[in-house]
C-alpha cells in the first residue's frame, strides 16, 4: 500500500511533480506559459495534496532517459578525486578571481588588503560535503557567488564595512554547505545568489525540449 500524499516529504513530491512537468512540456503536451505557471505553483506550494495536483491532468511519466539527461544537467556538485585541502590565497592592492568549473578545496583562507576578489561557484565542483572560508578582508571587497541549491552560513564580524548576504541559509541536507568565518573591516562582503534554482529547472527543460522536437 502506498503512502498518502499528504504524509508524504514535500520536497519529494515537489520533486516529482517538477520531474512530471518538465518531462511533458519537453515532448509538447503542455505550452510554455502552463509550464512556467505550473513551475511556479509547484516551487512555492506549502502542502503535498496542492501541489501534486499540478500533474492530475498529464500523461506522461517520467522514464530513464530523462532521469539520465536530468543527472548529466543537473545532478550532484560532487567532484570524485583528490585536490588540495587548504587553498590560500592572498591579495594586497590586487585582485583574483575564481570562476568556471573549478574544484573546491575543503577549506579556503582569504586574505584581502585593499584588494578584490571574486569567488563563483555556480559551476564549482565540490570535493567535501562542507567547505570552510575563513576572511580576512581590510579597506577591500570579496564578492562570494553561489547557486540556490547550495547551504551558505555566516558567521562575520564586522568593523565599519559592509555585509550583505542574499544566498539560501538551508536548501537541503544533501546539498553542499559552504560556512564563511572571518572579520571584515573598513570593508565589504557580498554573498549572493547568481544562478536561481527555477532558471535551471527551465534551462533544463530548454533543453530536453530542443532534443525530443
């Protein structure tokens, strides 16, 4: 016997029915506009019984193919194999940046004098479940960029500077974690996030579109 929907996890079926839309607007059973209108319900939905409603009406069930075009877009951030444990990088009237696809050491210090830096890791691959950044940042900027589905926690001691923080406190426990400690003074820090989660769920169904039409 199967479990009751409204006893079911959300996120599972938020999941499901996500995975359901996607696979029907990409083989043209659903237009656009329903698919993004149904997208944004089945996001923001607070109870199971609403949301897997969204896909009453649709046929066409998720199949192997899509789960292995969805893992090859969009699957773990995970990285297998070795890299460096600590990266450090320092910075005094200067700047870095590190961006694209990179691997992420398990923990980071960053050490900013009237310098700029940029971390993105919208597309990193992580090598740790949890990746540390310990700040030191005086009269400079660090700009931290990370994608929605990433746990981000601060912990930042601010003296006359500036810190702004716009990314996702928990979005799940199997998601990476990135915790930043540090001090910022006479200075600012900028965590934002740069790649919503809905853009690559439509990104994605983009794409499985063009490939089944």
């Amino acid at each position: 016997m199967s479990v009751a929907i409204q006893d079911r996890p959300i996120e599972s079926v938020r999941e499901e029915v996500i995975d359901q839309l996607i696979m029907n607007y990409s083989h043209g059973e659903i237009s656009l506009e329903a698919f993004e209108s149904r997208l944004d319900k089945a996001m923001n939905g607070t109870d199971t019984l609403t949301i897997s409603e969204l896909t009453k009406d649709l046929n066409l069930n998720v199949d192997t193919k899509y789960q292995d075009k969805k893992k090859s877009a969009l699957g773990t951030h995970y990285q297998q194999g070795k890299t460096k444990e600590l990266d450090k990088l320092m910075n005094v009237f200067s700047s870095s940046k590190r961006k694209g696809q990179w691997n992420v050491p398990k923990k980071i210090t960053l050490v900013n004098i009237f310098g700029s830096d940029e971390l993105d890791f919208t597309q990193a691959k992580f090598t740790h479940p949890n990746t540390q950044i310990g700040v030191l940042c005086v009269f400079g900027s660090i700009d931290i960029s990370v994608p929605e589905d990433v746990n981000t926690h601060s912990n930042i001691n601010c003296i006359l500077g500036s810190i702004e923080n716009d990314s996702t406190s928990e979005f799940s426990d199997d998601a990476p974690t990135i915790s930043i400690e540090g001090k910022v003074i006479f200075g600012s820090l900028d965590i934002k996030i740069k790649q919503p989660i809905k853009e690559k769920w439509l990104r994605f169904a983009g794409s499985l579109k063009a490939l089944f039409n």
